[in-house]
C-alpha cells in the first residue's frame, strides 16, 4: 500500500468505527480485525501503519466526528505532512476541498470531561486516560511462581506480588508458557483489585459478573483450588470463554451460571445467603479503560451512564440477597465516574444501613469517598474505583 492508500483506508475504517458508535455496535478493534480479512493483500507493515493511524485519529477527537475524513484531518492538524498525501491517486483520498473541516480535537466530549472534574479527576488526569497502556500480565500461582518462571522476556517486575509488565505489542500469547496456563493476561490495577479482595482457600465466592473470567482466575489462584467459585454472566459467549481458560490455568473448583438478565435471583436460590464473599465487577461505562478502547468515549450519553447506574444498584442488590451474615461484597467498576463508583456504593449503605464499608489498602491508589480508586495518571494502570462492604 502508499502511504495515500494508508490514509484513505484509516478514513474507511473511521467511518466503520463512527459509525458503530453511533448505535452501539461492534468495537474498533474487531472493526480492523474485519477489515483486514477483507484485504489479505495488505502486508503486517500496512496494517500496523494503518492501525496506528486510526487509534492516533481517535485520541485526538473529542467529540464524535462527522466523518473519518474529519477525524484524519484533525490528525493532520498535528502531522501536517498527512495532508500531502490527500492527492486523489487512485487508491489515496480525495483532494482536499474549501468545504473540509477537520473534527474538533479533545480528550472526551465536554459534558464527560465535566462529570470527571466533577468526580475529582483534572484535566490532566483525564488526558492519561487516552495514552497507551503497557502489556501487564499475571503468574499464574496454580502453576508457577514470579521467581521461578522461564518466559522468552523477563519483563519489568510490579508491585503486584506476580505482576510483569512487557512492551505493547510483546506476542506473549505466543509463548508456550501462555498456552500452558503458567500466565495470564492482566492489567495491574485489575491485579491489585484481585489482591484487595482477599479470597480466601475453602471460602465460597460468587463472580456475579464474570465475563471471559479475567478476575475469576485470580481468585481462584489466591483460594490455592480450594472451596467453591461460582462465576456467573448473563453474556453466553462471554462465559462461554471461561471454560478453555480456566483449563488451560489448571483451574479445579470453578462451576460456570449462565444467568437472565432481571433474573439473576431465580437461578442463584440455592445460594442464598450462602457467600463468603460477591464480586461485582459491574458493567460500566468503561472510562477507565480509554487506553485500550480509545473510541469508547464516543459511545457514551448521559441517558447510557444512567442506565448503568440502575444495573449496578440491580447487581448490588443481588450480591446482598447471595451473601452471608458477616460476608462481604466487593463492588468495582472501570471507572472514575463517581455515578458509577463513589455515589453507588454510598447509595448501598443508605439502602443497607447494616453494612459497613471496610478500609483498603494498597501500595497505589488512593481512598476515594467510601471506596478506593486506580489511575492512569498516578498509577500506570486502568481506571477503577473498588470498595468493599462487609455485613453487619
């Protein structure tokens, strides 16, 4: 491909990715992934040229473009070279016309970024919410350990007990120590949310919102196999994932609850008041994952984040109903939203005055209204805001 051609299929691919944000559809990185099986003529350099292009486009549009022609040219605002290549070659944009207007740049459309000052984040803390995040991954202790692992790189140690963190783009689902379970994939700050809920071997725990199972892992690694997990979504492909993974991570007491939405009560009966413990990894508006899913910003409206809110508050309702007098529920969302994180879990307390919140405390991050809150900016991780209510 030229680099015209780069150009124009970034703006075809903007315009896919616009687009699904508009109604909520498939992501940008599945968006790509399609695209380029479409065009198995493009070479690893091109997809990697254009994929650079198109997430660097989207990091600097605040709010949703008109068009992925808009949205390149604001990336042209910035790398005033790009607009050489608007030259109308046969596969390269169209010339450029009196009529172009480059889409506005920002970090988020305004009345997000206010709802984040709002919930105490600045406004440089919000624009580390868009760099680029770094490959952390997670030593499986079911299978091996951090001092003793072999992997192709070393990686940078963390101060999670088993954290590593590798350069992006490190291949490590390539390495056998990957295929064979010894590691996982996982952020930092998901890490050390892991660490703060203090599972314990022999316990029974709920993961009321598993999903592919990241967090149901590691707590099945920090209760040593033993006890009963249960991990529950009302997401069947989502689950579905768990299975294969809990496998290959030499995974031994995790059953798997697929669950109806407005539901979860009737198929979790014979759990009730049974749990030592409730995770609520709650769907959120994911602002705290920008990094990884720099388009996600686009997608949100107030109406959206207020329908999250109700779900959780839901959730959170179902955790109590499954946990047992003197147990615990840990309640986290990938967000620095206080709607999805410091209000709802002070709306819980007022709801059940017999809880009481319990102290965190982790080597980063900080207290944060009744729960404790990740970043970015201070942390080198996602966004998120955990807290842990125990019952009176």
């Amino acid at each position: 491909m030229t680099p015209a051609a780069r150009v124009q299929a970034a703006i075809e691919l903007l315009d896919q990715i616009i687009d699904a944000a508009k109604r909520e559809g498939a992501p940008a990185d599945r968006l790509i992934s399609g695209y380029f099986r479409e065009r198995r003529y493009a070479g690893s350099k091109d997809r990697r040229a254009v994929r650079d292009l198109v997430y660097q486009a989207i990091r600097i549009c605040g709010e949703i473009p008109a068009s992925g022609r808009a949205a390149m040219l604001a990336l042209a605002q910035q790398d005033p070279a790009l607009l050489d290549l608007f030259d109308g070659s046969r596969h390269g944009p169209a010339i450029l016309k009196d009529s172009d207007t480059p889409a506005q740049q920002g970090v988020a459309p305004q009345w997000l970024c206010d709802r984040l000052i709002a919930s105490g984040v600045s406004e440089d803390r919000i624009a580390a919410l868009l760099g680029r995040a770094a490959l952390d991954c997670r030593v499986n202790t079911l299978k091996s350990d951090r001092a003793s692992i072999d992997l192709p790189e070393a990686g940078e140690h963390l101060a999670s007990p088993e954290g590593l963190r590798f350069p992006q783009g490190t291949q490590v689902e390539q390495w056998p120590a990957y295929r064979e379970g010894l590691i996982e994939v996982q952020d930092h700050g998901s890490q050390w949310v892991c660490n703060a809920l203090k599972a314990q071997a022999g316990e029974t725990v709920i993961d009321l919102c598993a999903g592919a199972g990241g967090k149901t892992l590691a707590l099945a690694a920090a209760m040593e196999n033993q006890g009963r997990l249960i991990a529950t979504d009302s997401d069947r492909s989502r689950l579905a994932r768990l299975g294969p993974r809990a496998e290959r991570a030499g995974v031994t007491n995790c059953e798997t609850r697929l669950l109806n939405p407005k539901q979860e009560v009737e198929a979790l009966t014979d759990l009730k008041g049974q749990a030592d413990l409730v995770l609520v990894d709650a769907p959120c508006s994911g602002v705290g994952t920008w990094r990884r899913k720099p388009e996600a910003n686009w997608r949100l409206t107030p109406e959206r984040l207020d329908r999250f809110a109700l779900l959780q508050d839901h959730l959170l309702d179902v955790a109590v109903y499954c946990t047992k007098p003197g147990g615990r529920i840990a309640f986290v969302t990938c967000s620095l939203l206080d709607g999805e994180g410091a209000e709802r879990i002070d709306q819980f307390f007022q709801r059940n005055p017999n809880w009481n919140a319990e102290a965190i405390s982790l080597p980063i991050g900080r207290t944060h209204g009744q729960g404790y809150r990740l970043e970015p900016f201070h942390d080198g991780t996602d966004g998120f805001f955990v807290a842990i209510a125990r019952s009176g």
